[in-house]
C-alpha cells in the first residue's frame, strides 16, 4: 500500500517537473531534439501513470521497448541540450552535474516503466 502512495506521489511530482521543463523549452526556438524529446517525455509519463494507478496503457509490448528509447535518449538529450548545444560557459563538470541530478529526479521513473512493462501481469491481466 505504501509503495502505491509513493508512485502516486512521484507521478504527480514528476508531472510538475516535465511541465516546467517542457515550459522552459517551448518558449525557444524549435529544434528537432524537441521534437522528440516532448512527445517521448509525455508518453513516458503516460507509462508512470498507468503504472502508480495500476490502469494498462497500450500494449505491454510498447512498454517494453519504449524503455530503453527513453533511457538511452534521455542520455542522448541531456548531453546535447547541455553539453554540445548548452550554455557555452558551462565547464564539463557542471554539464556531469546537470545531467546527474537530471537522471536522480527521472531514476524512478525509469524504474516504474521496467516494473510496469516487465514485471506487473495484475496490470495486464486485468479485464476492463
């Protein structure tokens, strides 16, 4: 019970966080990283949604291979949008440090797709 209030809790939060985030990034210009990177955030979300309240999104099998898209891209982005492309005064460590605390605040989500795609049959065996 426990563990389904903190899934509950984090997918809110995390709404939050991808909300600020993805405000932050509307407002300048429009760059293929966006492109996919709004949608992939959103559907992901989607995932840990249908996860904290046990509801089955799609098809197991999507979840399944969205995960590693969304591990391997969210590494991808982060060192674009703050390494190649970022902020110009930002050193190399600073560029670790963001990408690091980026990767603590999603770690969970992360771990929610895996349990919801791999391991949560009550999920998908549910009729209706």
């Amino acid at each position: 019970m426990k563990t389904q209030i903190f899934w509950k809790i984090y997918v809110w939060f995390l709404t939050v966080v991808v909300l600020v985030f993805l405000g932050g990034s509307i407002t300048g210009p429009v760059s293929a990283i966006k492109i996919i990177d709004i949608p992939l955030s959103l559907i992901a979300l989607a995932g840990l949604f249908g996860f904290a309240y046990e509801k089955s999104i799609l098809m197991k099998t999507f979840w399944q291979a969205l995960l590693p898209v969304v591990v391997v891209w969210d590494l991808f982005a982060n060192l674009l949008w703050n390494g190649v492309y970022g902020p110009r005064d930002f050193a190399w460590l600073e560029v670790v440090f963001v990408i690091a605390v980026y990767y603590v605040l999603f770690s969970a989500e992360y771990v929610a797709l895996y349990l919801y795609a791999f391991r949560s049959e009550k999920i998908w065996n549910k009729e209706g």
